[in-house]
C-alpha cells in the first residue's frame, strides 16, 4: 500500500458522508482564491464563535501558534491573510501556508483520542479517554484492539477498554469507513462530547492512494497535496496521474535534477535500500531520483515511467552520469515483460544517452528474468552505450558500489 495523506477538511467530509452514526459537522476550507463573501453567505455557522488553522498536512499546529481559538469570522480572516502573507518556517520545512479551514468552536472538558493505523495482517486501534496535545505524553493510557484484516471493530471491544458508550458505537462505525474507503492512518484528536454528540476538533488522514481503481468515487474528488514546503514538478504530477489509473504502484521525486545517480528501481522496499546505499557510498548530493515502479505494471506503463526518468537524467549534459535498473527478486512481476517497456525508452532516448555519457547497471530477479535480462544485454549492444547485467546471483546493492567506481 501506499500512504498519502489528504487534507483535514477532505476526511471528515468522508468521514460525514459515509459513517453509519449520527455525526454532522460544520466546516468551511478557506483555499487561495475563495470569494470570503460567498462563503460567509454559505455557512450560517459563521456567525458564531469559530476556530482557525491551516490545512496543509501540517502536524503539531497548536505548538507552532497555528491555531486560532474562539474568534469570530471577521477576526479567523484577518488571520488567515497574516498567515498566508508570505513564507513561513514550520520546523524543518518551510513554505505558503494557502488553505486553512475554519469550524465552529466546541467549548469543552473531556478530550478523547481514537487513531487507527492500518498494518498488513490486522487494523491497530488506539484509543484513550486523555486527548489532547499532551496524548504522546499519557501514551500509557491510550489503549490497543487489534482487529484482523478481514474483521470489523465491534462497541463491546471498545467497552472493555473505554466505559463511553457514545464514543464506543462511534469508534466502530469509524473503522467500517476506515476500512470500506481505504484509510490506512487516520488520528481523530480530540474527539469531545457535548451531552450525546460527538464532535471532531482535530484529524490527520492517510489513504492508500493504489485502492484508486476501487475507491475513486466513493473518494469523491479527494486531493492528494503535497507535504508543506515541498513542490511538484510536472514530470512527478504525471507519473501520480498514471499511478492513479492503475493497481500497480509508480512514484517518482526529483531530489537534484542535476545529479549523476539516476535509478530506475523495481519494489518500495528496494528503492529504501537502494538509496540508503547510495548515500551511505558518500553520493548523496548527487542522488538525482527517488522512486519505484511495482504491482506488475504493464509494457506501457514502464515505457511512459522510463521515458519520464530518462527525459529528467538527460536534459543537462557535462558530465558522467549512472542509472541504475534495479529491484529484488520479484514474486509477480514480470520481469521481462517490464523489461520491455524500459528498452523502449532507451531506445528512444539513445542519442541523448550518449551525449550525457550514460553508463547504465542491470540487476534483477523474478518471473522470465533470464529472458528480461538477455532483452537487456542484447540492447546495450546496440545503444552505444556501456550497460552491465547482473542476475540475482549478485547481490542487490553490489551494482551501486560497481558503478560509482567501488
């Protein structure tokens, strides 16, 4: 699975219209060019007292001084063009703050927590009647329901651990959603009770963005932004278009689009390795690319995903460079099949490999890998190009030693 988050304001939307409990919630997403006067006419809730902060994926706002309690609209707007005034630095990362969501407040006493993490053979189940922004620091009241794959929660697993009937027979409605729509994370805190009614003050998401093809319309417009103070390029908004479109898994991040370590990785574990490997040989800087290509993709889908990693490696000549076509040893894919698509694109790009000096280094292991592999030996002697091929019976990382002069 792949996790991606999405804004808070696209959860509990979700959350709203699919849940099989009496919840409603108010909320209005304040985004770059809304007209602040058709929204005030939209929403009878802004009349009142409201809370203020963005929604850009963003952890921890009420520790960076990013939420804005208790105010009226008129009050929530001036803050919000104060905040979206410039760059701003949120640890590490720094960048536009352009989309805030603004709700009603909820005065309150009791907080709660409930967080569901979804792991392979089971959902995790957090939940604790100490929420807030201190929960990591009561993390030993917060209680675990292991729930299998193919298990819902049930009111009473809730009962044992929690004795709040209310948030019990919403915790399981939540995790029907949870596991109907395709979360693979979602974090509710606070959650609070105003007599019987419950309201979400506080909410991260993830969805596993390769349930697409099944989930696309119950997901019913959902974005998938980009974490704060990162950008994407047109080349990776193209590969998450055809991720999007298909069961297989492509991801691609440019990291330096001037680097001389290219790689073309097949599986999300391998690319870790690959480059952890990269970086601990001392070529970090020069790591041009981060990606994978997965789930047994078709010819076409490698082509477009190749073409797209070539283009990016061979747009800035001067000196060497070294793409690595590498993965483990694969259960499904098939290899030569994949292959396929890859040769194509260098084909295509064979002239451009040459004048950026391209030396490229094969590893692979799977289905019809032999036959993947000879595919590629028989390229490399057509192209003009230097391309080394290895089988599994070399190790997966000793190519990268190899081809940075190891």
């Amino acid at each position: 699975m792949a996790q991606r988050g999405i804004r808070e304001w696209d959860a509990k939307r979700l959350i709203v219209d699919n849940i099989d409990f009496p919840l409603t919630h108010d909320m209005a997403l304040i985004r770059p060019h809304s007209d602040i006067d058709e929204i005030r006419k939209e929403h009878s809730f802004l009349s009142g007292k409201l809370v203020a902060k963005p929604d850009m994926l963003v952890g921890k706002r009420g520790k960076h001084n990013l939420v804005l309690l208790n105010k009226d609209f008129d009050e929530c707007v001036e803050w919000v063009k104060k905040k979206r005034s410039g760059p701003v630095r949120i640890g590490p990362a720094k960048g536009e703050l352009t989309h805030f969501l603004i709700e009603p407040f909820v005065p309150h006493e009791q907080e709660y927590y409930v967080a569901i993490q979804a792991e392979r053979d089971a959902d995790v189940i957090f939940i604790s009647d100490q929420g807030g922004v201190d929960v990591e620091a009561n993390w030993d009241k917060v209680k675990e329901i292991r729930v299998p794959v193919d298990e819902l929660l049930k009111e009473e697993q809730v009962l044992e651990v929690l004795k709040q009937p209310v948030i019990a027979k919403f915790a399981a409605a939540l995790h029907k959603v949870f596991a109907d729509l395709d979360f693979v994370y979602l974090e509710i805190n606070p959650i609070v009770l105003v007599g019987d009614k419950v309201h979400m003050l506080d909410m991260v998401a993830k969805l596993d963005d390769t349930a697409a093809y099944r989930s696309k319309e119950k997901w019913d417009g959902v974005a998938f932004p980009a974490a704060f103070g990162s950008t994407t390029t047109p080349e990776e908004r193209y590969i998450n278009e055809l991720d999007s479109k298909t069961g297989a898994s492509l991801k691609l991040k440019v990291l330096n689009p001037e680097g001389r370590v290219w790689t073309m990785v097949a599986g999300g574990g391998a690319s870790v390795v690959y480059a952890d490997t990269i970086v601990d040989l001392g070529f970090g800087e020069e790591m041009a690319n981060y990606g994978e290509y997965s789930g047994d993709p078709n010819q076409e889908l490698t082509y477009e995903y190749a073409k797209t990693v070539l283009d990016l490696m061979t747009r800035h000549p001067g000196k060497p460079k070294v793409l690595l076509i590498g993965g483990g040893i694969a259960n499904f894919t098939d290899v030569a099949k994949t292959f396929t698509g890859i040769i194509m694109a260098l084909k295509d790009y064979r002239e451009k490999l040459i004048e950026n000096q391209v030396s490229i280094f094969v590893r692979r292991g799977g289905p019809n890998y032999k036959e993947g592999l000879e595919r590629m030996e028989d390229t490399g002697k057509v192209l003009g190009v230097p391309v080394h091929v290895y089988g599994p019976e070399t190790h997966m990382t000793r190519i990268i030693s190899m081809a940075l002069g190891g």
